[in-house]
C-alpha cells in the first residue's frame, strides 16, 4: 500500500471518529440546563440563574418553557432579564403554612414557577438554543442544590418535561436543571439584596505586612542613597 493512500484512509477515519464525537457531545449536551457563571451560587445569598434550552426537534420549533420551583426554597424574589420576542412571567402561590427563608424572614407567598413565551417570530428552531435569565435568592441555608424541573413546549402540541432527579444518574434521559449550592458564609455573598454583592472582608494582617514592606523599603532607598552621595565626594575632592 502507497504511503499517500495510507495518510488518506488515517485522515478519513479521523474525520469519521471525529463527526461521531461531535454528534454524540451534541445528543448528550442537548438537555435544558440552569448555569451560573462566575462566582458560584451560596447557601443563603442571591444569584444569577441562566436557563439553557435547546431545540431537538428539526421539524418542530421551541415556542415556551416553564421552570417550576419548589415551595420549600422560599424564594420570596425571583426577577427575569428581558430576552428579546419572548414574553416572561413569575407566579407567586399563596401558602396555608408560611415558611420562613434564609434571611429569617416568615414568608407566606414564594415565587413557585416562571415562565417564558415566544411572540411570532422568535421560536427556537432547528438546531438553535436559547437562554433565559433570573436572578434569585435569598437561596436556602439548608440546601445543596436548587433542583429546577423545566418543560418544554413546541409547535403542534409536543411537550418535553425535563423533570428526573439528580438520583437518577448520568443514566437519565430527561435531567431536571439542577443549580450547586456553596456553602455561605453569613448567608453568602450578596445576602439580603439581589443588586450588590456583600463587601469582601479587610485582611488587616495582610495591610499590616504591606506598611511594613513599604517602610523597609524607603528605608533601603534612603541608605542606598547616602552610599551614592558618600561615594561621589571623594570623587569631587580628586579632581579639585
């Protein structure tokens, strides 16, 4: 066999091996996801949730998605980022037995789901996705996780719950959206408002170290100075 027919049939089963990979990480990222960039989501604090839906139908078109939210988070404020064509609305449900949230506050109205619709026009089709934002919180002191089950509607009629538990595995065909909670610290960051994050605490030591560093500095500066001034005399001297 010719070298060249060689590097062809490696270079097609490395194309072939390749669009294999890029399909099945497509099928298997498919899912409707709830992400948080940057800082992660504390116990306790308020955070920015993005929603993650792609569209799996090729002949059908995404048209709205609901999130519900359990009662037990006692989410008292949940707010939605304009997404151009799509319609959002928060649902509060009124509860017998007030619960009371992370900041300690009785609560007897929480925020239970939030949902997005798309105006004519604006549908998620083939093989594009779209994202919705929320910002949430206080998040709950007692919790892990925010686990968020998600529906998703299409055109003529089709509805895809994304609704098993984080139990089921990495086996589960349709995982619910699912949020990591970190551990807080006094409530977590940005505790008791949703617009500005806590101030990061003043290490004193570490202020401390720095006067002295820059005093032990100027001090050098100063000596080494002198040593210039010292040593350039004689020179003077010598040539008067």
């Amino acid at each position: 066999m010719s070298t060249s027919r060689s590097v062809a049939r490696a270079a097609g089963l490395t194309a072939a091996v390749g669009l294999i990979g890029l399909l099945t990480g497509g099928t298997a990222a498919a899912h409707v996801t709830a992400n948080v960039y940057g800082e992660p989501a504390q116990q306790g604090g308020y955070t920015a949730i993005v929603l993650r839906v792609p569209n799996e139908d090729d002949k059908l078109s995404t048209t709205k998605l609901s999130v519900s939210i359990a009662e037990e988070y006692a989410l008292g404020s949940v707010r939605t980022k304009p997404v151009p064509g799509w319609q959002a609305e928060v649902t509060t449900t009124k509860l017998d037995d007030p619960v009371t949230n992370a900041n300690g506050a009785e609560l007897d109205e929480v925020v239970t789901e939030v949902t997005w619709t798309a105006q004519r026009g604006h549908e998620i089709t083939g093989t594009e996705y779209e994202e919705f934002p929320i910002s949430a919180g206080p998040l709950p002191a007692d919790a892990d996780e925010l686990v968020l089950p998600a529906t998703q509607y299409y055109e003529k009629g089709k509805v895809v719950k994304w609704d098993e538990p984080p139990t089921a595995g990495d086996d589960a065909e349709k995982p619910a959206p699912v949020v990591e909670l970190a551990a807080g610290e006094g409530h977590g960051a940005g505790a008791g408002t949703d617009d500005h994050a806590a101030p990061a605490p003043v290490d004193t030591t570490a202020r401390w170290l720095g006067g002295l560093g820059l005093g032990v500095g100027a001090l050098g500066l100063g000596i080494g100075a002198g040593a210039v001034i010292r040593a350039r005399k004689p020179a003077k001297s010598e040539r008067a």
